[in-house]
C-alpha cells in the first residue's frame, strides 16, 4: 500500500524537501538546512490526517532520523 501526501507518494514528498534542501545548500553552502529543521518541514507539510502521528513524534525525546521518519510514515 501506498501512502499518499496529496499528489505524491510519502517517498516522493521526502525526496523533495531532501532535494530543495541541497539545492539551497549547493547556492549558499553557508546555508545548510539541518536534519531537525528538515524534519519540521516535512512535518508541517504533511496533511491534517497526519496530525496525530506527527504529535506523537514531536513528543519523544530522542527524535527520529530522517529515514526513519519515512520509515514511520510509509509504512
């Protein structure tokens, strides 16, 4: 089964913001966009539906990798 962030597959939207990521650290390497600040990108623009699980993440402690967050969400 396949999860779906509105027209892209939770793969894809990762890949994505990974992507602009290093496209805005290849045009300013003094700009360099953290793992955590990734991981709140990715979880600001997830759906609404998403909100309960993204609560339950923002509560541990030790917060996850950003695989494993595609992990969490994918499968």
């Amino acid at each position: 089964m396949l999860v779906k962030q509105n027209d892209l597959i939770i793969n894809q939207n990762f890949t994505k913001v990974k992507s602009i990521c290093c496209e805005i650290f290849e045009l300013d390497p003094r700009s360099k966009i953290s793992e955590d600040r990734m991981r709140r990108i990715i979880i600001h623009s997830l759906r609404p539906e998403f909100c309960g699980f993204t609560t339950i993440i923002r509560g541990w402690i030790v917060q996850p990798s950003i695989e494993d967050l595609e992990n969490l969400l994918a499968n």
